[in-house]
C-alpha cells in the first residue's frame, strides 16, 4: 500500500510539475477529489530560500520543497534589501523541515530572536508565512481560506479606482490641496480649502464612498481642525489621522468625531493591534498582510477584532501576493469590510485573478494563494529598489512625515 501511494504521488508530481505537464493547476484542481500532489501522511521538506528585490522595492520570498512544490511571499518594500537578506536567514531554521506546521514555525521564527518584532523581523515573518501557506493548500489541493475555516463569503468588497466597468464605488484620497499639510498647525485658508476640493470630488463621483487617508502626516493640532472642517461632506472614514505610534492621540481623536478612525498599515502582530483596540484608538484596522505577521496573525487580529465588534480593511499598496493572501483572509473570517487596491490587476501573474464585477472580487479558488507568479517576468523586474527619500517643508527646509 506504501508503495502503491509513493508511486501514484512520483505520478503526480511528473503530471503537475514536470516538463511533460499535462495538466495546469488549474486544470488539475477539478480531479483533486482524485487525489491531491502530496497526501497528509507523506513526509516532505523545505529544501531553498530565494528572495527578490523588484526596482519598485517590492520583495518577494519563494520557497522550494523536495516535492516540487513552491510557495510565494511578499515582504515589507521598505528597507527592501534588509528584508530581503534576513528571510534568507531563516533558511538555517526552516530548511530541511516540513513546511506545513506553518504556525508552528511562525512562532519558532519569531520566538527564536533575542529582539523579536520590530518592521523589518515581522515584514520577514509575514513573507514566509504566506510563502508556506501557499506550499500548504498546494499539498492538500485546497485554497488557503479552506484550511482556515472558511469559506465565510465567495467575493470581497474592495476600493480603488471607480469604474462603470469594473463597478468599483468606494475609494481613498489625501487631503487634496497644493501642498502636504507640512505645518505643525495649518491656517483657516488651508484647512477650507481641503474641505472644498474633498466636497468637490463628492459632486464628481455621486455615490462613491471615499475614505480620506492622512497618511500619519499631519500633526494632532491641524488634525483636529480637518476632522472637523471635513465631517459635513461624510467621508467614509479617517486613516491614519496622526502617526501610528501615537496611540494616545489617536484616542482622544476617535472621541472627538463621529467618523470612524482607521489605521494599522503601520502597526505589526497581534500585540501592536491590542493596544489599538483596548484605548479604542480606531474602529475599522488596517493591517498589512506583508509586515504585520503574515496570513496567520491577520487571522488572529480579525478575531480579536470581532471581540471589539471591529472589522478588517486589509492594507494593499503592493503586488500580486500581498492581495491574494488578503483575499484569503477575507474569505476566512466574518469581519471583513474592504480591500484595498482590490481592483489591480498584476502583470507579473501567469494568468490573471479574477476580474472585479459589481465592486467585488471573487476570492481566488485555485490551491494554496491561488495563484501562480510568472518567474520569467518577474525576474525582469529584479533590480536596485527606489531609492530611501526624505521629505522637507519647501517653506524652510525643515525634515516632514510624508
């Protein structure tokens, strides 16, 4: 019988992954009731690490297996290259051992540093977790979410560029004005003239939800005055309305207002997010798939949300990876809102997600993220990330947030 299950599985992997494939994965997910490329008994293991600096500072973690499954990851595209090397680093941890443990090795990758957390660690945990998530529902043939508990709905919501076609209707925008709200506190001409541009693009797009991100760049005392000078034109909510760090602040914000705060693109794991939630900082959070854990704490962040009757907003300004693990996050839990940038489509995709109907995205049913990244084409994009830019007030030189 052993035998018999080594053999159909050597078949399996000929037909799936060897040269003389007949089938795509896609092709193939419609027999996976047949038999899935590796059983839950067979032994498999990691055998390579590889990371990818993109020239728009993506990055992107693939690991290999002795069964010839691959799985892939996105990590923070700040300090691309430190990402980069350091997930190569887990590779004394993580090769030669099974891959599908995934929370099992989340905690090992992230208890075994002396200095745990921090952007550029966690950004390094989230790569991999979702690279070995991937590997995991390729294994058993099943999307991630299905591992997960899921599916909790079959289309997510997202936000992006309005369009008949697409049917897209929710969106986010800065403060419109000339100039970044670089002042400390700004004056009357400039708080009006926010509010005016932001009541004018609710004239043009009739109907659209529009969220208005402050991008942590605005001190707490001009802030205040733009909540309150935009609350008439009912934005849908504020983001990030002082830097992430400041909690407090943020706090006492939310009580001021009837609109409701979000924030956490900046914020990483489950801990950073408690405090968020236990001050009541923000009602609607925003964590990034690629910096703020991976897959496995964005599930635990929506749990501990649900407690606190919060849903999620899963933070996106990157690339073919971060939406699908988002999108498989969406399709696990029952406090999902939006996703971000839901509408992009990825060039570096071997063939395409589904497309957005109705302002939704069906969630990607193929197995692991659903996915399949074009390695051809993303290796012509390898190259030195964008360079690190500071930000000055053009008034008097001064360093800003940006």
């Amino acid at each position: 019988m052993k035998n018999n299950r080594l053999h159909r599985r050597s078949f399996l992997r000929q037909m799936l992954y060897g040269p003389a494939a007949l089938f795509s994965l896609d092709a193939f997910a419609a027999k996976r009731s047949e038999a899935a490329p590796v059983e839950p008994n067979d032994k498999i293991k990691v055998t390579n690490i590889e990371t990818f600096v993109l020239k728009n500072s993506w990055v992107f973690v693939k690991i290999s297996t002795d069964a010839g499954i691959t799985g892939w990851g996105e990590m923070l595209k700040d300090d691309a290259k430190a990402c980069a090397a350091g997930a190569l680093e887990v590779g004394d941890y993580l090769i030669g051992k099974d891959p599908r443990p995934v929370v099992h090795h989340w905690q090992a990758i992230h208890r075994g540093a002396f200095y745990r957390g921090g952007p550029i660690k966690t950004a390094i945990s989230s790569g991999i977790d979702q690279a070995l998530w991937d590997i995991t529902g390729k294994c058993y043939g099943v999307p991630v979410y299905k591992l997960l508990g899921g599916p909790t709905r079959e289309k997510a919501f997202v936000y992006g560029t309005p369009s008949k076609e697409t049917g897209v209707k929710a969106m986010k925008v800065g403060p419109g004005t000339t100039r970044k709200a670089f002042k400390y506190t700004e004056g009357q001409n400039y708080v009006e003239e926010v509010a005016e541009r932001f009541a004018a693009l609710k004239k043009r797009y009739p109907g659209v939800d529009i969220g208005i991100d402050f991008h942590g760049a605005v001190q707490p005392t001009t802030a205040t005055l733009l909540i309150k000078a935009l609350e008439p034109h009912h934005p849908w909510f504020f983001e990030e309305v002082v830097q992430a760090l400041n909690v407090d602040v943020m706090a006492e914000l939310a009580k001021k207002t009837h609109i409701p705060l979000a924030t956490g693109e900046r914020i990483f794991t489950k801990w950073g997010f408690r405090e968020i939630l236990e001050k009541k900082a923000a009602m609607i959070l925003q964590p990034d798939v690629n910096y703020a854990g991976g897959i496995t704490e964005l599930r635990l962040i929506a749990g501990m949300a649900e407690a606190y009757y919060a849903p999620l907003a899963p933070h996106n300004p990157n690339g073919p990876c971060s939406l699908a693990a988002s999108l498989q996050v969406a399709a696990c839990i029952p406090n999902f809102m939006v996703q971000e940038r839901g509408d992009r489509e990825h060039e570096l995709l071997a063939e395409p997600l589904p497309p957005v109907k109705d302002g939704y995205r069906p969630i990607p049913k193929g197995p692991g993220l659903g996915i399949t990244i074009d390695e051809n084409k993303l290796m012509n994009e390898v190259g030195e990330p964008r360079p690190y830019l500071a930000q000055f007030d053009s008034d008097d030189g001064s360093v800003v947030d940006w």
